[in-house]
C-alpha cells in the first residue's frame, strides 16, 4: 500500500527545494518512515539541522524542529536534549555541515555518547553554495575550488563516528531506499550517539564536475559501490577495492550521556 | 485467476522529471511524457514499490488495495 507521507508533511511546502533527483528527498522519506515505524509523535520528536541544502530538510517535516547555524545542529541538539532528556533528538545535515565546520560538534557529540541520532547525507560536496570540495571529497575528484583534482583525502564519516566514542554507526546510500528507513529506526532505538551515513548524490554540482552523465549513472554507481557488511565478511581484500560496505558496521552498549548527567545531580543534590 | 492491478497515482504538480522512477523499474512499467512520468504498461507491475521509494518528490504512489 502507498505509504502516507502526507501526514508528516507540513502542509504546501511542497515541492520541496532540492533539485531533480538530488537524494536528499530520498533519505528524507526514509526518515519519516522511520518515525511512523517507531510511532514516534510530533510532540516528542525535534530534528535539528545546520545549514546546507540537506541541513533544508526539518522546514519540511511536521514536527518540533529547528533549522540552526552552520555546522551548529550538535550543539544546538545537544541543549534540546539536556533540557528534555525524553524527547527523541534527530540531527540531520550534509557532509559540509557535519565534517568541516561542525567536526568539533559533531566529534564531541560522538564522545559523550549523548542519546541522539544524527543522520548524515554524504553528497561528497558543499552543494548548496555550487559545489566547493568538502572533507568528504574523494582525491582527485573535481570541485570548484579543486579544478584539477582533489589533492587531499576524503573522510571515513564512519571510521570517524567510531573512532570519537559513537555507539551505533550505519551506512546506506540514496539507492538503496528501502534500507534507510531499517537503519534509522535502528538508531533511533539505540540508547546513545548513533550516526547513519547514507551515500547521496548531488547531480547539479557534484556530479556534472566529475563526468556522470546524469543522476541514474550516480545512482548506478551507488548501487555498485555498495557491498552488505555480512556479504563482505566473503570478500577478498581484492575483492572490496573500491567497494563500500553498508549496514551497521558498529554497535555497542555503553552508559549515555542524559543517564550519566542525571547521576551527577543526584550527587549534587546528596553533597548538599 | 485475474491479476489484481494497483493504481499508480503521478503527482504532476510534483513531478521534477527525474527518471529514477522510469530507469530502476524492474518491469518498465513507466516512462517519461515530457518533463513528467507517465504510466506505460500497468499490466506489467509487479508492486514492488521501488518507484514509489526511490522518488526523491513525494510524485508517485503505488496504491495496491
Ligand atoms: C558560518 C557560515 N559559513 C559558510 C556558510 C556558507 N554555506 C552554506 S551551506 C554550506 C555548505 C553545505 O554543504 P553540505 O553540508 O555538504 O550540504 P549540501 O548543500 O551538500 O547538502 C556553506 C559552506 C554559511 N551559511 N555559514
Ligand atoms: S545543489 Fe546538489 S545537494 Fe543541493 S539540492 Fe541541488 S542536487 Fe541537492
Ligand atoms: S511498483 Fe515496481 S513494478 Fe510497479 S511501477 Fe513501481 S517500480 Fe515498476
Ligand atoms: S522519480 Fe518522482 S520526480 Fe522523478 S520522474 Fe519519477 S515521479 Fe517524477
Ligand atoms: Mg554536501
């Protein structure tokens, strides 16, 4: 049966800004998914972002929301969810926002294992304001401030995510539609900083810049690209050049930060 | 016994002309019209949603019952 997306919608935002075929649209269906699955409410629910056109996406969705500075979604998310310990906090933003001008949020975030998920669309590029390479960027890939290639290179977003103390870390990508919802439920459940990187595409300044004819072949290439993590565990070293590997690639069950915090009051309010 | 068909509804006000729905149809159900998409062959549906989840534009809905 069609799926009744209507009902998380604010009413005439639509369409939405994003451009033919840009994914972001993708993840953001995969999310409210997620959110019907769970019977999450409107009330109980913020998404936080920062600036970007992924960052766009809680202007769309009819629940709390706040739509912050660039790079700012941890930090601002991570004030909504101190406050209200019992509220379901959704970072959403690009690999702009989140790797370079919020690395340090986000890293922290990952530290404190805060009760937060942070859904991340990697589109490799700043596509918003045409496309300058981001710390996402594979090497030798065109942007515009990299014209004759990508010097340096690109970020392990999940690597990243585990190595700063995060709990739960996932991969998909825009083609795999029918996954992104799976993971973020996932997340969502996870008590502690779980992180989703979903593989986007961003045809308009990405994807012309480096040869793909149009946003099917970016989207083929997704589909190539990505191998399940069960599946790789079959895989030769040579076999995964170049690949991947998508799913939950980390999980682990570790004291969160709202718990820990309110010990610490409790202790306080003991010493007194 | 007749095959049940679904209804596929394209929202054309919505519709950015994308063609991810046309391109990954397993069966090649749709095609483009224009800047739109547009049913082909609905006998050909097998339902398997993909259209529907991949459209990045709220633009196409498989209604099966
Ligand atoms: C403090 C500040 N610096 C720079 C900008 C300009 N700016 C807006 S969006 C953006 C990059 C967004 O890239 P990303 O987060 O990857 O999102 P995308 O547009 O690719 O979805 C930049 C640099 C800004 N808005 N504020
Ligand atoms: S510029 Fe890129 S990221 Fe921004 S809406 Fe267009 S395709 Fe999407
Ligand atoms: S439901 Fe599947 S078979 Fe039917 S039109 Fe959509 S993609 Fe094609
Ligand atoms: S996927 Fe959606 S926006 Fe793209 S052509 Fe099909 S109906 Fe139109
Ligand atoms: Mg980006």
């Amino acid at each position: 049966m069609a799926f009744d997306y209507e009902k998380w919608l604010r009413p005439n935002k639509l369409p939405h800004i994003w451009c033919p075929g840009c994914g972001h649209g993708i993840v953001m269906k995969g999310l409210i998914r997620a959110m019907e699955t769970l019977k999450l409410e409107k009330e109980n629910t913020t998404i936080v972002s920062g600036i970007g056109c992924a960052s766009r996406l809680p202007g769309y969705i009819d629940c709390c929301t706040l739509h912050t500075a660039h790079g700012r979604a941890a930090a601002f998310a991570t004030g909504v969810k101190m406050a209200k310990p019992e509220m379901n906090v959704i970072l959403v933003g690009g690999d702009g926002d989140g790797t370079a001008i919020g690395g340090n949020h986000f890293i922290h975030a990952c530290r404190r294992n805060i009760d937060m998920t942070y859904i991340i669309m990697n589109n490799y590029i700043y596509g918003m304001t045409g496309g300058q390479f981001s710390p996402c960027t594979p090497t030798g890939h065109k942007a515009s401030t990299t014209p004759y290639g990508n010097p340096d290179p690109g970020f392990d977003i999940a690597k990243l995510a585990i190595g700063a103390g995060a709990t739960f870390v996932a991969r998909g990508t825009a083609f795999h539609a029918n996954q992104i919802d799976k993971l973020i439920t996932e997340a969502i459940q996870h008590k502690g900083f779980s992180v989703v990187e979903i593989l986007d595409d961003c045809p308009t300044t990405y994807g012309r810049r480096n040869k793909f004819k149009s946003v099917i072949e970016m989207m083929n290439r997704l589909k190539e690209v990505a191998v399940p993590v069960k599946a790789a565990e079959k895989m030769t070293a040579e076999q995964l050049q170049g690949k991947v590997l998508t799913g939950v690639l980390y999980k682990e069950e570790k004291a969160h930060y709202t718990d820990e915090y309110a010990k610490v009051i409790e202790r306080a309010k003991a010493a007194k | 016994m007749e095959k049940k068909l679904p209804k596929i509804e394209i929202i054309e006000k919505y519709c950015k002309g994308c063609h991810i729905c046309v391109e990954f149809c397993p069966t090649k159900v749709l095609e483009m019209q224009g800047f739109v998409a547009a049913v082909k062959n609905l006998e050909a549906c097998i339902k398997c949603m993909q259209c529907e989840l991949r459209c990045p534009d709220f633009a196409i809905k498989v209604i099966t019952e």
